[in-house]
C-alpha cells in the first residue's frame, strides 16, 4: 500500500506539493485565491497551514532549503519555478512561510532579494504576538477615547465607578498613574 501511494504520488505541475494528477487539489480549486502564493519549505507547512483554515491562497512548495552547511544550494530547490510563476503574471503577493531558523530565514531573505524587482507585494509570515504598529495605534486610540469618555462622568460618580468595575473586569485599567 505504501509503494503503491508513493509511486501514485508526483508533485503538482503547479506548486510541487504531492498530487494525484497533474495539479493538487488547492492548485485545481477554482475558488482558491491564486494572486496570493505562501511558499514553505516542505509539503507537510502546506498541511499545517491549511489546518488553520485561515488561508484561501495557494501555495508553492521548495522541496527544501538553502542550507549551506547540509549543501543545499538555491539551484536544488523549486526557486526557479517560483520565479517563472510570478514572471507569467497573475500574482499579486507572494507570503515567506518558511522555517523562524536560521536557514529558513536565509531562504527567506534570498527569495525577497530574488522577488525585489518584481511587481508583486513579498511579505514575510508573521511571528510573535501578530500585533502591527497599525494595530498599537488603534488600541492607543480607543484608549484614549475610553479615558475621555470615564473622565466625562466625573458629574456622575456613580455611573462613573460602574463603569470602571465593568472595564477593570476585562483587564483595563485606566487609572491615572
């Protein structure tokens, strides 16, 4: 059974993740962004991304990374393909997904220097708390908002005090330092 579905198996002419046919099943999905492309290091990132069910791009697979140490160069890896993809139009960004390590990190900055003259958006996956400085300003600003808005019930103290309950309860504190 195993060598069955090995030998069945041949990366997709699209986005060498293991498929059936000629293209995978993301790749074929008429209802998949292909504008968008997330490129990992190995079919099992696909697998992991798509458990998120977050995603609705498509995807390119390297088969591998650049790891000199392991002498993996870009020339062993689907780097090529990529670059034919985005070179035939259609795609609008192109998501780093590969490995927080050292080697996943160099793929990346060598894919964003190969991609810079392009004229699609190359992004790198987000790590950490996911938290942008658009996101900081939004939140500094309801905050702000928040303490004009308690400081306008200081006529009101009663009202004034339920309030602060009720935010302090969701872990805000706006008393003044």
């Amino acid at each position: 059974l195993v060598r069955t579905v090995a030998t069945a198996l041949r990366p997709c002419g699209r986005c060498h993740a293991p498929s059936e046919g000629g293209l995978c099943g993301v790749c074929a999905d008429p209802s998949r962004d292909a504008g968008t492309v997330c490129v990992v290091e190995q079919p099992k990132d696909v697998l992991a991304v798509e458990q998120t069910g977050q995603y609705r791009g498509v995807y390119h697979v390297l088969m591998g990374r650049i790891s000199p140490m392991e002498e993996v160069e870009p020339e062993d890896l689907t780097i090529e393909a990529l670059l034919s993809r985005v070179r035939a139009g259609g795609i609008r960004e192109v998501i780093l997904a590969t490995n927080p390590d050292m080697e996943g990190d160099g793929t990346a900055m060598y894919l964003a220097r190969r991609l810079a003259s392009s004229p699609v958006r190359v992004t790198r996956i987000a790590r950490g708390a996911g938290v942008t400085p658009r996101d900081v300003k939004e939140l500094l600003k309801h905050y702000e908002m928040s303490r004009k808005a308690i400081k306008g019930f200081a006529g009101n103290r009663k009202m004034r005090k339920q309030l602060m309950k009720q935010l302090e309860a969701s872990g805000i504190d706006l008393r003044e330092e």
